[in-house]
C-alpha cells in the first residue's frame, strides 16, 4: 500500500478510503466503463448503463466531486469524460487479483466437478 520509507498520514489515508468508496459502487464502475473510449451526455449514459436518468445524474455528480470525471458544455447537453485515466489501471490490477483468485478457486473444485 505505501512505497518503502514513506509514511501515509492521516489525512492520506482517510482521501485513499474516500477513492475506494468511490469506486465501491457497481453503477459508478459501469459509468467509468462506458466512458472509457469517449465522453458521453447523460442521455447516452443512461443508454448504455440501463439504470434511470436520476440514478446516472446522482453517480455522475459524485464522481465529479471525486476528479474521476469532468464535464464539458455543449449547447444545452453536459458531456462526461474521464479525468483520471489512472483509474483504470486500478481496475485491472484488481480484475487480474480476481482473476487469479478465482482461477484458483476453480482448479480447487475440478476434482469435485468430476
């Protein structure tokens, strides 16, 4: 969690939790997800998440809040696009922990399985 010889303060710990409960929400991650390739307007969003006009706007707003995203106006359309791109290089490195994890999970059941 800490690069060797430096120590995280308080302060530094309580914004690290505050980025993972940020992310600790399934709408928000398929929110990031759909604006991985190109900044979309609310509309396209709710689209491609599925999830109600309210619910997006609501998720939206708190990863603004977070610097995850940021907002462009154009005429009488807001456009979502990603602000921290370092945000999916989290995702991965927790989609291959998973990965891993649950490889090994099924290779313990494979004999049960026979």
């Amino acid at each position: 969690m800490k690069k060797p010889g430096r120590e995280l303060s308080d302060e530094a710990l309580s914004l690290i939790a505050s980025r993972f409960r940020l992310l600790g929400e399934p709408l928000r991650l398929k929110i990031l997800n759909a604006l991985r390739e190109r900044g979309l307007s609310v509309t396209e969003l709710v689209e491609a998440t599925g999830a109600g006009q309210a619910n997006v706007s609501k998720h939206l707003g708190l990863l603004l809040m977070g610097g995850l995203v940021a907002r462009r106006k154009e005429g009488n359309l807001s456009y979502y696009y990603i602000a921290d791109e370092t945000i999916f290089r989290l995702c991965e490195i927790v989609c291959d922990s998973l990965g891993g994890r649950l490889a090994a999970q099924h290779e313990a059941f494979r004999p049960a399985l026979r």
